[in-house]
C-alpha cells in the first residue's frame, strides 16, 4: 500500500475514533451498530485504496510485455485486455463467462484461463488456434460487465495487439 493510502486510513480510524467516543454516551445496542458501520466504511475504502494501487503502475508497455511472456509460440492462446479488471475477485465473473466458450483447453492454466489483475490482463488457452472466436470472447467479458479493450496473439513470428470489433447488439 502507498503511504498516501495509509494517511488516509489513519485519518478515518481516528475521525471512527473521534465519532466514537462523542457517541459514547449513548446506549449499547446503538454504541454496537455505530462501530460495526464504522468498521465496515474503513475497510471498504481501505479495499477501494489496494484495488487502485493495483492497478497504479500498469501501463500499455508493461502490459504488453506480459503478454509477449505469455503468448511467444502460443499460436492456441490470446491475452486480453479487460478494463475494469482490477482485482482477483473481478476474475470471478470473468472466469465463469469465459469457461462456457467451446474449444478451451481446461488442462492449462486453472480451467483454460489464466488472470493478472496486476497488468488487467487475461490470457486464454484453446485447444487449437481454429476453436478461437474473438467475437465469443469480447461477448463474454461483456457478459461479465468488463471492456475488452483489445488483444494480443501470436501470428507465427511476433505477438501482435489487434482490435476488438464493435460488440453485437
């Protein structure tokens, strides 16, 4: 975590602290729920602040080296970029909608796919390098609330990005 982050986590548990003790005089039972809803506010922003230092220091460059990584003489697999992707519990969704595509290959990776939340990076694994469809797999990180910004696959020589098409309405 940054140390930004971590001043902003202290200034909420001593403003909790502050509001506390103020309310202190009240009874037990609103004492009780007063603390719980505090609690719950710091660790939601604390998850807000690690999601977003995640994502901090990704860029198009690193992100493209990943996949280079993961896709030199891989001619049955491509790497996406998902937006929005910032976490691992993103992957949840995006694994279940992924996992229904004909053709992956479910022996590599954990069921044919593999997550960098890191890099918003997703790399799936066909059986063959015919069984890819892009349109499926735009459609499914759709379906899974995410933006395929593009892809990366390797053409025989290099890993090239291309371009997702317009997704079909």
């Amino acid at each position: 975590m940054k140390l930004g982050h971590t001043y902003v986590l202290i200034l909420l548990l001593a403003i909790n602290y502050f509001n506390f003790l103020v309310h202190s005089l009240a009874p037990y039972s609103l004492m009780k729920s007063l603390l719980i809803k505090q609690l719950l506010t710091c660790v939601f922003v604390g998850s807000l602040l690690h999601a977003s230092s995640q994502t901090a220091a990704t860029n198009e460059d690193i992100r493209f080296a990943a996949a280079q990584n993961h896709l030199l003489h891989q001619p049955n697999q491509i790497a996406i970029h998902a937006k929005g992707f910032v976490c691992n519990s993103c992957g949840i969704g995006l694994r279940i909608h992924l996992k229904k595509i004909a053709g992956i290959n479910r022996d590599l990776f954990d069921e044919g796919i593999f997550l960098d939340a890191s890099k918003q990076l997703l790399v799936v694994a066909f059986r063959s390098a015919a069984d890819i469809n892009i349109d499926l797999v735009r459609d499914a990180i759709y379906s899974a609330g995410y933006d395929p910004e593009h892809y990366y696959a390797f053409d025989g020589d290099t890993v090239i990005q291309h371009p997702f098409a317009e997704a079909l309405e």
